[in-house]
C-alpha cells in the first residue's frame, strides 16, 4: 500500500503545498481531509506560483483525482472562483477529476460577518482568525444547522436552512454590536447559494466510498492536512487554534475511510519557526533578526497576506507535534532561507518559572511564560539552488536537517531549499 498524510507540524504554512505537490507524483488520489480556504497552499512550478486555497494541492499533475473530503468546510464563491482559475489552465473542471463530499459543510456568507465582527469585537484579546467564517460554519455543523454539499444541491432545501439559520446568525450579530442580516440580504444569499450549488452539482458525490474504492483497487491515496499540528483545536494552543483537527488521525474522520488505509505520515517543518494570528510563540524573535528571517524566507499569509512572526526551530513543539500525530516521516522545508545566518539556535526545551519542561504544555498561559532553552547549531553559507542529494549541501546544512530528524526519532524523506517544483532532495518517497 502506498498511502500517506502528509500534515504540518507546526502552526501551519510549513510549506506543505508543494510537499504535497511533489508527493502527488506517486498519488493517484488527493484528498483534503480538514479545514477551508483558510489554508493557502503554495506551489511554483516552472516560476509560475499557483495559490490553492481548497482544491488539492495535487491539481497541478494532470489525471489525479482530486477530493474534498466530508471534513472540510467549503466556501462555493471560492471554490468556484479557484476551478476557474485552473480552468484557464486546462487542469479543472472535470467532474471525473474533482469531487466534493456531499458531507463536507459551505460557508455561508454570514459565517465571514460573524468571523470578522467577532474578531473586531474582541479588540486585543482577537484570535487572529483569517476572516473566511470558518469557526462560525464550523460551529454551526456542531449545533447541527449546517449546510452540507448535497443540501446546497438540492434547491428545496436551501431557502429552509438558510432561514433557519440566519436567525443564529443574526442573534449572534447583534451580540457583539455588528448589523444584522435583512430580509433582502436572506433572500439575495439564497438566490445565490442556489445557483452556485447548481454549478457544483456535477461534482458531489460520495467522496468516502470514491477514496475507499480507488484504495481498494490499489490506487495510492495522499491525505492533505492544512494548517499545523499547533493549530488543531484539541491539541493546539487553544484558544490560539483553528475550528478543525490538523493531526493527520483526523484523516480517516475527515474523509471517511478506516484508520487503517493512512499509511507512512509526512510532517511538514520548516527550518525555522512561524506564526500567523495571535497565541503565544517561545521561541518568536521580536527583533531584526526575525524581520530578516521573515524578508528571507518571503513570511507573508498565503492567505491574508499577514506578516508572519518568525522565530528559531522548536523542538519541543516538533517533538510534541510528532508524538500527536505519529510522524514516520519528516519533510524539512526553506532550509536556504537559514543560509547566512551565523550560528543557529534551536530550541532543545524551555523554562517556566525556574523549573526545565521537556514536554509543551497545554496551558497556553504556561506557554507564554516559557524562556527556550537553546543549542547553537553552526550556521551555513549558501546552499545549490537544486541539490541532488545531502552531499551538494554545506557539511553544516546537512548535518542541521540530519540532527533534527535523529532528535525527533523520525526518517529525514524529503529536504526543500527553494520554493520551486524539484527544489528538494528525496532521500525516500513516502509513497514509493
Ligand atoms: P481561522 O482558521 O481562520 O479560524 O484562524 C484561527 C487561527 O489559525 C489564526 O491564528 C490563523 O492565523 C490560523 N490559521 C488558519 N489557517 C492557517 C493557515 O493555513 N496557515 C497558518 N495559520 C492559519
């Protein structure tokens, strides 16, 4: 069998788009298990850089099929916005290629006025969400008010939901202060989620038995995780997290297939540390260091075009982030961005009032007093911009990524240093 997740191990834009990319060769199915459009996956191939928010990142090799699995949530404007765009490049849509789950929920419009008042509400204590109305479509699922993809589908059915739940939204609007939706606005939103699930129709389908099936028949499946392990809502820095489970055992919940089909687990890392939105950060650096780390490695939001807060390589978090969801296989990403840089620290554990912690803690109020512990690492000069194998890296280079992998008991698969299709080292194809 060969399958595998490949999942972020940190607070997710490790770079998992073009691991995902590379990954695909080997994949015949690629299937998103969590999250919305609050995931930007990066990929640049041939110099042409291709964002993808909800589509599989495994849309840029011809003949996959792609999936959006039950786990997700899904915002029809930007789905339908993003299948134009690959339109225009011959890639989508072929409903033989794309499938939706018909369990996967929508995003409704008033989920992104409740994410941004609620954000704009909260003033400094913000989350830092990324305003797409994931948290809200997320909770409305819980509460079991949802709009799923086969009632998007069914004309009938969309007025009553919307309806429904527009009167939640409208409490919770009026809560912290924002405008309320009018009957006008209801009336426009359910002509328009109508017609867009009338264009989605073609592709939904039953995207666990698809995945199911093609695994049966011997296909290689790749899950695809979005955000990182520290974002998961159970085993992130709650609140500082997302509304979804990043950990890659949440690939079988999120698609609808049996634990037993995931395969060999890829975790994504970047050489260094980022953070987007608010929550507490150990090993942050808030000074030039960090403005240049973030100049370097071009640390701006995919998504919202954010600064990201940069800082040193955490152990203790990739150390908890392996554990959490079982990494066989770590996929180290922008170690070139580290080249230049002097000596480099890494975090080896932290401190909290007085004491040496080994574990990360769950408590992000612990978490924000935490001083890391650091090993110096020497730095390296300028690495190949296409290395083909660990001996064209700097000995300091190599001997960098080989450390991380040996501390954290997992196999060193792929090293990435530079943005680009085939900028990466392959030591071992997870899904070989
Ligand atoms: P939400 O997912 O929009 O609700 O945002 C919750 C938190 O997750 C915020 O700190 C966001 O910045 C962060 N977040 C969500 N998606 C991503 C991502 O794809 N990369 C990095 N951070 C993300």
């Amino acid at each position: 069998m060969g399958n595998a997740v490949c999942i972020g191990a940190q607070w997710g834009d490790e770079g998992k788009g073009r691991i995902v990319d590379r990954l695909s060769e080997r994949a015949d199915v690629v299937v998103r298990f969590h999250g919305g459009n609050n995931a930007g996956h990066t990929v640049v191939v041939d110099g042409a850089t291709t964002i993808l928010h909800i589509v599989p990142s495994g849309v840029l090799h011809p003949g996959k099929l792609c999936v959006i699995g039950a786990g997700c949530v899904v915002d029809p404007e930007v789905l339908l916005q993003e299948m134009e765009m690959l339109a225009t490049r011959k890639l989508l849509p072929d409903p033989k290629r794309l499938v939706i789950a018909d369990e996967a929920h929508v995003i409704l419009p008033f989920h992104k006025r409740i994410d941004k008042a609620r954000e704009q509400q909260r003033g400094a204590g913000k989350l830092g969400t990324t305003g797409r109305g994931i948290g809200p479509a997320y909770e409305d699922k819980a509460a079991r008010r949802g709009m799923r993809m086969h009632d998007i589908i069914d004309r009938a059915r969309v007025p009553e939901i919307i309806r429904a739940s527009a009167m939640y939204a409208n409490s919770m609007l009026e809560a912290v202060g924002a405008e309320a939706l009018r009957g006008d606005e209801i009336e426009e939103m359910i002509a328009r989620t109508r017609a867009h699930g009338e264009k989605l129709k073609p592709f939904v389908d039953d995207a666990g038995a698809l995945v199911a099936d093609a695994a049966a028949a011997g296909k290689n499946i790749l899950f695809e995780g979005a955000q990182g392990a520290l974002l998961d809502l159970d085993h992130g820095t709650y609140p500082y997290v997302t509304s979804s489970n990043c950990v890659a055992g949440h690939a079988s919940v999120g698609v609808g297939v049996g634990p037993q089909l995931l395969g060999r687990i890829v975790g994504v890392a970047k050489a260094y540390a980022t953070r987007v939105g608010e929550g507490p950060f150990p090993t942050e650096l808030a000074d030039p260091l960090g403005t240049q780390l973030r100049d370097r490695g071009g640390e701006y939001g995919a998504t919202t075009g954010r600064p990201r807060r940069c800082g040193w390589l955490d152990l203790v978090a990739l150390r908890y982030a392996t554990r959490l969801n079982g990494i066989t296989d770590l996929a180290l990403t922008k170690l070139d961005v580290l080249a230049g840089f002097g000596d480099l620290q890494v975090c080896v554990a932290y401190e909290i009032e007085g004491r040496r912690v080994d574990r990360f803690p769950h408590d992000v109020a612990m978490l924000a007093r935490a001083t890391p512990v650091f090993e110096t690492f020497p730095g390296f000069g300028e690495v190949p911009d296409r290395p083909r194998s660990l001996d064209d890296l700097p000995a300091a280079a190599r001997s960098y990524a080989l450390t991380i992998a040996e501390r954290l008991g997992v196999r060193l698969s792929i090293l990435a240093a530079g943005p680009g299709r085939g900028q990466e080292i392959v030591l071992e194809d997870p899904l070989a």
